[in-house]
C-alpha cells in the first residue's frame, strides 16, 4: 500500500541512526510530508486518504529512533536536540521536490514544533509553501511553577540518561486504541499504551525548542494551526511576550482552508477560514480554533501533558 525508503543518515550519540519515508502518490505535483508526535509513529490511513482524494500526494516520516526506524541499539525517541530530526527531514523533502512542485508539511504535537523550526531555518529557500499544524507542542501542559521547575533541566541535569520518574498510565493509550474501546487500530509495540519513557535529556531539548519558537520564529510560509476546544491541543499558557502576526500572500495548503486575510488577533492563530503565518508562535492563544469542512482530519494522538507523555 505505501511505498517505502530507508533514509540512511550520520550516526548520533548512539551510534547508527535511520529515518524510514513512506509514500502513497497518485502523480500529482502537489505533495504532503506529514510528522508525528512522541511515542508515535505513522499508521493513520485515513490521513492518506484525504489528500488522495483532493489530488494531493501523500507522504510519512517515521523520525528516527520511531516506529519502522527504532534500532535494537536505540533508545525509543532519544535526542539531544530537536534540529537531530533536521537531517531526515532535510532528505525526506529533497526526494519529494523532485516530483513535486508544492509541499506542505502536516505535523502533529511535538512534530509541529519541529516542522515550526524546521521551516524558520529553510526559509526563502521555496522548500515548503505550507504548514497544517494539529495541537502542536509549544509549550508544557502544566502549571507554572512545574514549567519552571522542567526548565531546570538546562542545568547539568539534562545530561543525565535516567528516565524521569513519572510514573506511568494506560489510560490515554487505551482510550484511543481499539481493544479498549477506542477508534485506533495501531502497534502497541511500536506506540506501548504506557507511553515512552521520558528522559532528562529529551525534555531539555524539547524546553529549548519551544523558547526558541516563543522567541520569534520568523518563517513565512502559511500555517494552520488547529487544537481541541478542550485540552491541551496548543499551548493555553504560552509566553506573554508572543506577538501576533499575519501573512500577506493568499494562500492555500493542500486540503485545508483559503487564507481570508484574517487572523485571531490574540496570536495569529488560524480560525475558521483563515491561514497565519508560524511567526512566532502561532497558538499562543486561549481561543479554540473551529473546525472548517474540508481541513486535514487530526490524527488525535498523545498530546497531552507530562502525565499521558507529550
């Protein structure tokens, strides 16, 4: 059903690292590279389907250390930085352009922070004409003061290897998988319902990302920029200093919206009709973004807090 390449990249920390690219593509020459979330990895058939459908080509990345790319050596979604994911991206989208004209990225949770900051550095480079970004990561669903308390992972302690000691809870997982009494139909091997561990290490580098993004990230390309009314979809309690923002060029993502030339003036953040640039943060916002027929379908997967592992 999809096509499938191996993405062979340098080694990291752990030493061999591979990215897996999966493709379904009916010959247009507008094109989708849609990137999950933590403890994730592609398996949303019906994402595909949508943008067949509208005559979009589709395409999936199991980042490294994720799914069809975990290495027996590796350690599930351990990185020292965000911009590690940089490479596969990077080859992912070349072998895309190839054949294609237009690309838009679709990321979800911490995938969008990624796609955020992966576009700010390819800016002007005419790589990608769009972002559609589902609940993405931009800040920790949780109170203040233990934000503050994760931005001590800065310190020396980020280098430890240890998991946190957060616990760990079924709940998500088995509400959202199929023998449960969910709608998903995913590998537990692959996606356990108990979550990855979370490391030091990982969550230092995802706390850098998002001060990076809420310090103005000035990509210019389109993004919508869609989250629950309830829950933890963008981040509710974003810095203060985020500024809002607009797009001047009309706009249109494969399968989403029109860009109307209108954005919530909170933050920028998308609404029902519209599409706002990713500068610098897009869902800075306390509105809810409505839903518009027509838009990329979500793919609801565990974005949703420390507790249920982001």
């Amino acid at each position: 059903m999809y096509e499938t390449t191996v993405l062979r990249l340098p080694s990291d920390f752990e030493g061999e690292v591979v990215a897996t690219l999966l493709a379904r593509t009916a010959g247009s020459r507008r094109a989708v590279l849609y990137l999950h979330g933590f403890t994730d990895y592609f398996f949303q058939d019906h994402l595909a389907d949508f943008y067949l459908e509208r005559g979009v080509d589709f395409y999936a990345l199991d980042l490294r250390k994720y799914g069809r790319s975990l290495l027996p050596h590796q350690t599930r979604g351990l990185i020292r930085s965000v911009t590690d994911y940089f490479p596969e991206i990077d080859e992912a989208v070349r072998l895309i352009r190839k054949d294609h004209d237009e690309l838009t990225l679709n990321a979800h949770s911490t995938g969008g922070l990624v796609a955020a900051l992966w576009a700010d550095r390819a800016r002007g480079k005419g790589l990608v004409q769009g972002l559609v970004l589902n609940s993405p990561f931009l800040d920790l669903n949780v109170p203040y003061p233990l934000r503050l308390a994760a931005d001590l992972l800065k310190t020396p302690l980020s280098y430890t290897t240890r998991p946190l000691p957060l616990g760990v809870s079924t709940a998500y997982g088995q509400s959202i998988h199929r023998d449960h009494g969910g709608e998903w139909d995913f590998d537990l091997e692959l996606k356990p319902l108990g979550g990855f561990d979370v490391h030091a290490t990982w969550l230092a580098a995802i706390r850098r990302a998002q001060r990076r993004l809420h310090g103005g990230s000035p990509s210019t390309c389109p993004c919508w920029c869609s989250r629950p009314r309830r829950g933890s979809g963008c981040a509710t309690s974003a810095p203060r200093r985020a500024r809002p923002t607009s797009c001047s060029t009309p706009a249109r993502s494969p399968g989403g919206p029109p860009r109307s030339g209108r954005t919530s003036p909170a933050c920028g953040c998308a609404t029902a009709s519209t599409t706002s640039c990713c500068r610098p943060n897009p869902c800075a916002s306390r509105s809810s973004t409505r839903s518009t027929a027509g838009r990329a379908p979500t793919s609801r997967d565990d974005h949703q807090g420390m507790a249920n592992r982001p």
